[in-house]
C-alpha cells in the first residue's frame, strides 16, 4: 500500500505524469524542472484547474481510498486517522477518501460508520507517542 499511497507514491506520479504531459500547470509549479516535483504539486495544479494534476490527485486518492477500506472491512475501527505531509491537504483529500470508503466497504448499510479524520497531531504522532512510550 506504501507503494501506491503514501507522499513518495504521489511524488513519483506526478513526475511520470509530468514526463507524459508537457505544458500543464504542475510544469510551471516545478519551474520546468521535474525534480522538484512533490506530493504538494498535483494539489496545487488541481486546485488551479488543472486537468492533469487532477488526474494525478484522483489516482492517488483511489490507491488511498481503497486501502482505508480494505482496513475498515478487515478490522472494523471506530475511528481511522490519515497522517503524514499529504494530510494537510484537508478536505481536497479527506471528502473524495469518505465518498468512495463509504460507498465501498462491506458495512455501508449498517449504523456503526468508521470516523476518517485527518489525525490532530500531524507529523509530530511518532515522536510523541515515542515520547509517551518513555514514560
């Protein structure tokens, strides 16, 4: 799943996509120099209108999407927090994950729903649970 879904995943998408596209927002984003692409860049482009960054975006939120629900229908949390750098981006990726998590897993008509939330402690989780371990 780290392969498909995590900030290096969608960095390296979006570099194959700026290898197969030329000339779109996310070239500019990078100042024509496809190295400096990132997991913010497809965010950023889409935002921005465009087509190819939204492409970018909508493939790695389907990788993360069906992650989250395979877990949900493995292991039926309470509640799944998302972490990590790509977190940040909020609603642009929290609204289409719930969409297709709630569309797809096997309990969609149940009342017990699996909360997916951005997690509160951003980057900062490992290290204070790390802390908390000391204690």
């Amino acid at each position: 799943w780290e392969a498909y879904s995590s900030a290096t995943a969608l960095a390296r998408m979006t570099r194959e996509k700026l290898a197969e596209t030329p000339d779109t927002v996310m070239w500019e984003l990078v100042g024509g120099d496809i190295n400096k692409a990132s997991a913010r860049t497809p965010f950023a482009a889409m935002k921005q209108g465009d087509k190819a960054g939204k492409e970018v975006v909508d493939k790695y939120i389907s990788y993360l999407a069906c992650g989250i629900t395979n877990i949900i229908n493995i292991f039926q949390p309470n509640v799944l927090c998302i972490g990590g750098g790509v977190a940040n981006e909020g609603h642009y990726l929290l609204d289409p994950v719930i969409e297709i998590a709630e569309r797809d897993q096997f309990t969609a008509g149940c009342e017990l729903k699996t909360k997916i939330c951005i997690a509160e402690l951003g980057n900062d989780a490992g290290i204070i649970g790390a802390a908390l371990l000391g204690e």
